[in-house]
C-alpha cells in the first residue's frame, strides 16, 4: 500500500439508491448502455425482471417483466452485441434465455436441472473472445451443466457426481481461458469448499483443491484471456486469489489468501477495464476494492525442478459499509471505468460510482 | 505553656496597621501565621503572639514580610480610622476564648470558598478546552465531507455526459443498422443478377463491380458478418465428466470455525455406536445381568476375594468392554494384576484409573490413595524404587493419616539409600 492513502484513495460514490418491492438475487448492466437488470424473487413467489434506466440521480423503470418461477441469477455473456439477449437460471432449475423486447416466450428454454440453478455464467458473446457462445449452469443437484444455445435440450457438456456418491451442492461457477476457439475452461466451486477446474477441450478434470470453507464466488480476471488469475470466496470472510499462468504437477496453482472481514464474501467482480483490481461484497453489508500486485518471478523452479507458480499481494484500497444485509450480487459496467451496481438483501439496488481508479 | 512574644512595635496611619514583631531567634514561616478580620497570631512553638485587634482588618490584602529575625506585618483597616490601640484592651478570658473560636471559624470558611471558586473556575476552562476541540474537529470533518461532496458532484456531471454519448452512440448506431440493412438488400440482389448475366454480358459485369466497391464498406461488413457466422464452431460434442466430492458427512456448508464442533459430534456418535455393537455383536448368548457393567464389578470383586484372580480379571475385562468410563473397574483389575504379579499391567490399569479419577475432591480421595498405593507397589516389586516412591508420597499427601502408607514410603527411602549408598 504504497502512497495512495487518505483521500488519494479511490472513493466509492453512492449514486442512486432504489429500493424494491422483490428481494433482488442478481443485477447486471445491459452492455452498451446506461441501462441495468434486477433479477429476483416477488413476495408471491414468482421471478421478477426490471430494466432500469440510469437518468440523473434516479434510475427509471423502462420494464417489469413477471415470470411465473422466481429467478436466481442472470448473464449476458453468450450473446452478440446486437441482440443482447438475457439468459437466467431460476428457483426450480429451469435455464431460460429471453429477448427483452419480446419476453411472453423465451428464446431458449430447458429443464437443466432438478433443483435451483444458484449460477450461471456465460462466454463467447459481447464481442469479447472467441469460439462458440456457451453458458454454463451451476446447481444445488451437484452438477455443472454447459450449454450451447444452438442446440436444444442437452448440454454439451455436463459434470456430475460419479455414481453413488453423495452430491455437494454447487454453488458457483465461471468461465475462463476462452483465448481461442477451442480452449475453454468452467471452474465451479462447492459447498464443501471444493474448487474443480475442468478444461472443455480435453473433457477433464484439470485441477481440484479444498478451501476448507464454502465457496461462494469464483471468477477469472478475463474470460477471454489464457488463464491469469482466479480469485475464490468463501464463508467466515477469506478468498483467495490462485495465480493460473503455473500449475504445478502436485501442488497445482500457488495462492495467497486473505481474511477480510468476519462475514461470508458473497461476490467477487473484478474491473473489466483493469484485471487486476476486484471488488469484494460482503455479509455485512460492505464493499472492499482489492489491488492484486504481482511478485518479481511469478515462477521459479522448486527442487524437483518443475515449474511452480508464486503468489503476489493484496493490498486493500478501500473499503464502505453501505448496508446492514449482505450485498449479494455486484456487476461493474463495462463502458464506463468505475460505475458499477450492486444488489443487497435489505430490497434496494444501489448504483455506486469508484472514483480515481485512473490513478492506481 | 508557651512563651508569649511581647515586644511588639506598632504604628498606624489612616488607613493601615504596621506591626513589626521580633522574633527571638524563631524561624517563621507562612504557615505560622494565622489571621482573620479580628485577630492575629503567631504560633513558633514555643512562642506565641496573639492579638485581638481593635478594629476589623481586611485580612485579604494584608501582607507579612519575614525577614531578619523580624515579622513585619502591614494590616489594612477595613474603616479608616485611628485606633487608640493595637489590641481591645478589656478582653476577659471568655471573649477571648469567643474571639478565638469565631476567627478560626471564619477562616475555615474562608477556605472553603476559596476552594469552591477554584473548582469552578478549572470546570469552565474545561468546559471551553472541550469545545475548542469540538469545533476544531467538526471543521475538519466539514472539510473531509466538502471534498467528498465536490466528487460526487463532479462524476454525476461525467456520468451524464457518458450517458448522453451512450444514447447518440445508440442512436447512431440504429441509423447506421438501418443503412446496412437497406447495403444488404442492394449488393444481395447484385449477386443475384450477376449469376444470371454472368457469361452473357461481362461488360456489365465490370460496371458492377464499380458500383460494388461503392459500396465497399456495406458489402464488407455482411460478408464479414457472414464470415464470423460460419466462423463459429459447431456446438460442442456432448460429453460428460465424473466428479468425485471431498467427503463430507454433514448436508451443511464447510465452514473452518465449525470443524472443531463437528468433528466432537461425530467422535461421540461414534462412541455411542462402539459400545452399542459391542453389546449387540459378541455377547448375544450372555445373559442380561451379565451385560450389567456394575453386576460384574461385584462379581470380580467376590472372585478377588475368594482368591480367584484370573476369574476376576475376567470380569473385570467384560465390565471395561462394556463401559470404559468407570475407574473403580481398573483400579481393582489392578489390584488383581499385582496379585498376579502383572505388574506392567497394574502400573497400566491403576495409572488410567488415576486419569479417569482426574478432578481430584474428597469425594474420590480414598480411591485415588489405593491407586497411587497400588501402583507404587507395582513400582517398588519392578525395583524402580523412585517411581515407587513418589507414588507413595502423592498418596501420603492425599491421606496424610495413614500409618501403613508411612511405613512403607519409611522402608521404600530406605531402600534407595542403602542402594545409593552401595552403589
């Protein structure tokens, strides 16, 4: 934490705050514009979808869609820029992906899974990396689904417990490694703590470590870049950032890890325009804007000779409680360099503006 | 008695007294004065100096200059007037004794008030400390919340300048998907044409293709897009992976500060079921009573009695099966063991006694003595005298009343010494 201290630091703004009518599972901008998606859960059980507007100081409500399953998560990471079309995953396993001018029937729908969909994320659209859009599914029945919104009904890929064994339920899951048309990799992580990697290419376990803690979020620097940086968060308030460039044939990817604060770490999102700085949500209602540093070597050889990879820094640039909930869900915008939007369990979405991130 | 100090000098004006009074050699100090409106003293044990005064002092502004050997006092008169003499000159004992009383009185009060004005003085000047403080912080933070303020105004003008971007960005945009719509038709149509004129009229051909590049950048933007489009590789052969999950008994999440609980509950569940299959899996054909762990106790008590020791070992071996808990179990199978000259196992048995024994009350002294007897015992028979003991001193400690245990701790030192001094 070199010179940057007091108000050198960056700020986080509080722009807009909205309160809701429906408990908010996820937000997400709508990219290209100034435009945001609440997904979430009505009081009378069914899925609510809003698409705001950012005018001013007030976001305004272009749309309210009601779908008749509560929705837990959304992503518009498998579609092109023109159609930007919303794929969700919802309460009773159902994958759905919506047009938003014409929501009454979906695009693509399917029953991915027997119980709820608690991730989802998307890869190959947007305009940013390259190969075949796919969105995969994470889920409270233990597997791991990919899709491929060109065929209907089976995924392309899916990743299930092996017969007998008792199924984790998985609680997150994200792209990575999506440099070309072929290499793509999905990292889930689970309850119990498990992180698997599996490479798409291959169909096959790459690599799988334990945390020891629940693991709510993981996500890759970039998506669309050769594997950089995985930072993984979990329960009683510690993530932890794996160096991804240097496996190790035992020991796997070198890691440093950090305890922030006491509560559960729901989210982690790093800034699309800068890999490495992140934003962690908190159980406790707060925000923490992380800075990874990498170290001198980021590998050396160990005694065998074989190539192993070492961990950087972390060092925190700030830090703001904003609510007394958890902030469950956390989405950077990709046009503008410091907006981002966040979903907390106290009903109100709130847009936040990071200032000075051009300094660090 | 005190020496009373008589050679005084005095002489006034109007408005003052001045009183010079030697002092015989006697040190003074501040403290040996004392005076009120009306009197005066002196007090250098053992001089004395007492003075009623004629009139009322302003004993406030009066002054004492001591000084060689000399107290020079300067009273101002509260009335200016010339008094016929220093003293009231008819003072019986009894106005005296009055006087006195009053003057020490008042200058007690004096003191207090004194105090009192202080006290409130320090508090205010507390009090304005404090605020001076509060204002300098509530600047600072005023200061801190302006900056913060001016940011916030200065990125909701960004925002707003992006957004407005945004929106001729779409805008734009929507015109120039318009237009490319309208190219895409046109050249579509070319295309069409040119393969029905294509060996006809190749003169045509070329003009067309004039007015295609014209069209360049349209026409390069669908041929692009439909590159991209067959670009996009094939959806994904379907495959499936096997996972296999770190093992976890509990349906809940792993979390580091729960693992301690967890891993009790499970020692304990487990130990609930040994003991529950040891009494299903072997001991079907033994009676009731028998799996009683108690009821076996008292039968290898009464075998240790009647001599049968092996027998009682026995019963004993079932009890501990059955419940490993109970110390009175080892402590007798120690017994036993020493009878059977096991003597590894009877320092074993008595030492797990003693450690199921632990909290150490009256309640289990006896117990804990025949332990620590038994052991020492086992000790001494092996020749490890020392273990022996200080066994038998931690019994003695415990029941410092018993004879045998004396004597033989007597006889084990002994033993020691002899050796010691053998060897």
């Amino acid at each position: 934490m070199s010179a940057v201290l007091g108000l050198e630091r960056p700020q986080v703004v509080s722009h807009v705050q909205q309160a809701l009518s429906y408990t908010v599972f996820d937000c997400k901008w709508v990219p290209r514009s100034a435009r945001l998606m609440c997904l979430g859960s009505a009081a009378r059980g069914t899925g609510i979808i809003q698409l705001y507007e950012l005018h001013g100081a007030r976001l305004e409500v272009l749309r309210e869609i009601e779908k008749p399953k509560p929705i837990k998560c959304g992503t518009f990471g498998a579609t092109s820029l023109q159609q930007r079309f919303l794929a969700t995953g919802d309460f009773d396993g159902n994958l759905n992906i919506w047009n938003l001018e014409a929501p009454e029937i979906p695009v693509y729908s399917v029953k991915g899974h027997k119980e709820i969909i608690n991730s989802i994320d998307g890869v190959g659209g947007l305009g940013i990396g390259e190969g075949a859009p796919e969105i995969v599914t994470g889920s409270r029945d233990g597997t791991v689904k990919v899709w491929d919104p060109r065929q209907k009904d089976t995924p392309v890929a899916n990743m299930e417990p092996v017969q007998g064994e008792s199924k984790r339920d998985c609680w997150t899951v994200a792209f990575g490694n999506a440099y070309n048309q072929e290499e793509r990799v999905v990292c889930a992580g689970y309850d119990n703590g498990d992180i698997k990697l599996f490479d798409l290419k291959t169909m096959s376990l790459r690599w799988e470590t334990n945390i020891k803690n629940g693991v709510c979020s993981v996500e890759f620097d970039r998506k669309d870049i050769n594997m950089n940086k995985l930072v993984a968060t979990s329960l009683e308030g510690k993530f932890h950032v794996f160096d991804m460039r240097t496996q190790h044939p035992t020991k796997g990817f070198a890691s440093v890890s950090e305890k922030a604060q006491k509560s559960t770490i729901w989210q982690v999102r790093h800034l699309p325009q800068n890999r490495d700085i992140f934003m962690t949500s908190g159980g406790s209602g707060s925000l923490h804007l992380w800075k990874y540093e990498y170290p001198a070597q980021r590998s050396k050889k160990d005694s065998e000779g074989s190539e192993m990879g070492v961990a950087g820094s972390l060092s925190l640039l700030q830090n703001v409680t904003l609510s007394t909930q958890p902030i469950s869900s956390l989405d950077w915008s990709p046009d503008k360099k410091g907006l981002c939007v966040c979903g907390a369990f106290d009903q109100t979405v709130r847009v936040l503006i990071v200032t000075k991130l051009n300094k660090i | 008695m005190p020496v009373w100090l008589r050679e005084h000098s005095w002489r006034q004006s109007l408005t003052a007294v001045y009183l010079s009074l030697p002092l015989r050699g006697a040190r003074a100090t501040a403290a040996n004065i004392f005076c009120s409106e009306q009197y005066l003293k002196v007090s250098i044990p053992p001089f004395l100096f007492e003075a009623i005064l004629y009139a009322p002092i302003d004993d406030k502004n009066s002054t004492a200059k001591i000084g060689n050997g000399n107290i020079f006092f300067t009273l101002y008169k509260k009335e200016p007037a010339m008094w016929d003499s220093l003293t009231l000159a008819n003072a019986d004992k009894e106005k005296l004794q009055h006087l006195r009383e009053n003057a020490v009185l008042e200058a007690q009060e004096k003191a207090k008030e004194e105090t009192k004005a202080k006290k409130i003085t320090k508090q205010e000047n507390k009090k304005y400390a404090l605020e001076a403080t509060m204002k300098l912080e509530e600047a600072e933070r005023k200061r801190i919340e302006d900056l913060k303020e001016k940011e916030r105004q200065e990125v909701t003008k960004e925002l707003e300048l992006w957004k407005n971007q945004q929106k001729d960005g779409d805008k734009y945009k929507s015109i120039q998907a318009k237009e490319e719509l309208h190219q895409e038709k046109e050249p579509l149509k070319e295309r069409k044409n040119e393969k029905l004129n294509k060996t006809r009229i190749p003169n045509e051909g070329s003009s067309k293709t004039r007015l295609k590049s014209t069209r360049g950048r349209g026409s390069c933007s669908i041929f692009s897009q439909d590159l991209r489009e067959e670009q996009l590789p094939a959806p994904r052969a379907a495959a499936t992976i096997k996972v296999n999950f770190t093992p976890r008994v509990f349906p809940t999440a792993l979390r580091e500060s729960r693992v301690a609980e967890e891993e009790e509950w499970l020692h304990k569940q487990a130990e609930a079921r040994r003991i529950i299959n040891s009494d299903l899996s072997e001991l079907e054909d033994l009676k009731e009573e028998e799996k009683n762990p108690d009821w076996l106790k008292d039968k290898g008590n009464k075998m240790f009695a009647m001599g049968d020791y092996l027998g009682a070992v026995n019963a004993y071996n079932l009890a501990v099966r059955l419940n490993n808990k109970l110390p009175l179990l080892y402590l007798n199978r120690a017994a036993c063991h020493l009878k059977l000259r096991n003597l590894h196992k009877a320092i074993e048995d008595s030492s797990k006694a003693l450690e199921l024994l632990t909290p150490p009350v009256p309640d289990n002294e006896s117990a804990r003595v025949k332990a620590h007897v038994r052991r020492g015992t086992a000790f001494c028979q092996l020749e490890l005298y020392t273990e022996g003991l200080q066994d038998y001193e931690a019994a003695l400690k415990i029941d410092p009343k018993n004879k045998i245990i004396e004597k033989d701790a007597e006889k084990i030192r002994q033993l020691i010494q002899g050796t010691m001094q053998s060897s």
